[in-house]
C-alpha cells in the first residue's frame, strides 16, 4: 500500500479513481513497477524521470494499462527530444514565456468546473503577434500543465478548455500554419499525461471552423468527441459547464477574468511588472531530482546522446521529419 502517493485527496475523488481509472492502492506498487520494467525497450529515449509519483500521472492519464501508459511516457520525452528548442530555459522566469504568461496564456480559473476539473482558458485575440510567437504560448500552457499536473487531485478530475476566438482576425488566424497546429496537438494530445475533459470553442469565426477541418484527421477519436463548437451560443456551453463556474466574459456569475492572475500565482508574492523574477521551474526536474542516486550520472550521459541526435534531426524537421506519428 502506497498511501503518500495519495496526499490531500478526498475519499470521493479516490473513489472516482477507482470507478474512471481502475486504480487500486493495492497494486499500486506493481503497475508502477511494470512500467518501469517497459523502459528498457527504448534505449533511443532519455528517461529523464522515472519515480513513482511521476509514473503515477502517465497511468493516471491512460486509466491504469500499462502498455498505453508507457507509450506516453515514451512519446513525453520523445517530444522533448525531438523538440529541444522549446524545452531550452522551460521555466517561469524566460522572458518569452513570462512575456506570454502575463498576457493571459493561458488564464487558469480558481473555480473548478462541476466535475472538479481545472478551467483553462485563452482568449485567442488577446495574442499580440508581434510579442510572443505561436511557439511561446505553447510553452507557456505547456509549463503551466506541468506546474497544475503536479497535483494528484487535477490527475484524476483533469482539465477543460475554453478558448473564446471573438475577435480573432484572418491576419491572426492565418500564422496558425498546419504544422505548429501539429506540434501542439502532438505536444498536448499525445505527449503529455492529462485527461481533457471538454475543449470548448466560443465565438469561432468561419476561418477558425476551416482551421478546424483541417487539423481534424490529426485528433485521437476520444479527442474529436470532447471538442464543442458553440459558436455564440453561450446556452450550449453552460449545459456542460455550470455557469457557477464561469466569468462573465462566459456568461457566467464569476466576475471577469484578471489576464494576470494565473501569472502572479506562478512567478510568487514579489511579482511586479519592473523585477525579474528568481522563482524558477525545471518541468524535468533534472537539475534537482533525477531520483537522488547515483545511477543517474549514467541516466543523464545516456540521454546526452539521444539528445544529441535530436538536434540534428531538429534542423532538418521542416522538411522530412513527420511531426505526427499518427496511430
């Protein structure tokens, strides 16, 4: 029995563990286990965090099957591989990511939604192209996932995500090129171990609902049924989310959405917009905690190599590399 893997969490959404994710304390110990045992099947990739709490939130997301769990746990790091230039300085205080943070990307809600999933939402015209790329908000959801996911109890409810596209011009809309949709789809849908819920479209213009059409063949089927276009029906999206859960700008009895908010939370009690900040997040927990022991010098020079050959395959991605192993 593994009972610190269950801090703070409430009898009821243990329970919902055990009915949605066949979780079982028990056996705890040996699904982690197994899939630790898969590791060895992939020498290309640098496993750079195997410890129970962190195998715990792949199995989480793939409700407890281990084959499937370890296939996320591969693609993960993969990802971070064959990505290197996003991952470089992936913390808080990056000025790209900072930048991106402050002007609302993504804005994280207090209020959980009814299912006790944490509400994420992005204003899309809040993106000022000429501040962050399509990349630095990318990275910016991408840690602030990794910051939320942290918590057991957001492991099991999960997320939802509101993303309210009024006044999203064509000129915006038209850097939304196939190819960074891919990379965050890939980053999002196939490399990172949470479960969405709902992902809610608001207020979408023609261009985003062709947008839509063409990244659809890319989305998991689980994915497609979980994405709601409500266009300007506000009616719509209170049936799945209550408007108790809401702010205003949704139609709901929160007041409006402070864009800096979610910013202040990550970047600590000293956040003003003058200083720079020291608090800083290693998503990889690298430098810290590889796991403490010794084995991990050879953990890191074995990922050193595989990192190696991912920079190289990172320059010729635009032109061969599929982004998208598609299933």
């Amino acid at each position: 029995m593994m009972n610190h893997v269950h801090p703070g969490l409430t009898s009821d959404t243990m329970e919902k563990a055990r009915l949605e994710l066949n979780e079982n304390p028990d056996t705890l110990h040996q699904n982690i286990q197994q899939v630790r045992d898969m590791i060895v099947t992939r020498p290309d990739i640098g496993f750079l965090r195997t410890d129970d709490e962190f195998i715990l939130r792949f199995l989480r997301a793939r409700k407890f099957d281990q084959v499937e769990t370890f296939r996320l746990l591969a693609q993960y790091f993969q990802f971070r591989q064959q990505n290197l230039d996003m991952f470089q300085s992936f913390k808080v205080d990056d000025p790209s990511i900072k930048r991106a943070l402050m002007d609302g990307f993504p804005g994280v809600l207090e209020t959980p939604d009814q299912h006790g999933r944490k509400i994420l939402i992005l204003f899309a015209s809040n993106w000022d192209q000429s501040r962050n790329s399509f990349i630095d908000i990318l990275r910016a959801i991408l840690l602030s996932l990794e910051v939320l996911i942290e918590n057991p109890a957001l492991q099991i409810n999960g997320f939802t995500l509101i993303i309210d596209w009024s006044n999203f011009s064509f000129k915006q809309a038209s850097k939304l090129t196939p190819n960074i949709l891919k990379l965050a789809i890939e980053g999002l849908q196939d490399s990172f171990p949470a479960r969405f819920g709902g992902i809610h479209f608001v207020n979408q213009p023609w261009y985003i609902h062709a947008m839509y059409t063409i990244i659809k063949p890319f989305l998991k089927d689980k994915t497609r049924k979980r994405i709601f276009l409500h266009g300007n029906n506000l009616n719509s999206l209170h049936q799945l989310i209550q408007p108790e859960c809401l702010p205003s700008e949704f139609g709901g009895t929160l007041p409006p959405y402070d864009m800096g908010m979610w910013a202040r939370t990550l970047l600590g009690p000293d956040y003003n917009d003058e200083t720079e900040y020291t608090l800083t997040y290693d998503a990889l927990h690298v430098r810290e905690s590889c796991g403490g022991g010794g084995g991990d010098k050879d953990m890191m020079k074995r990922s050193q190599s595989t990192v190696e050959a991912a920079a190289l395959r990172q320059m010729d991605r635009e032109t061969s590399t599929p982004l998208l192993a598609l299933d």
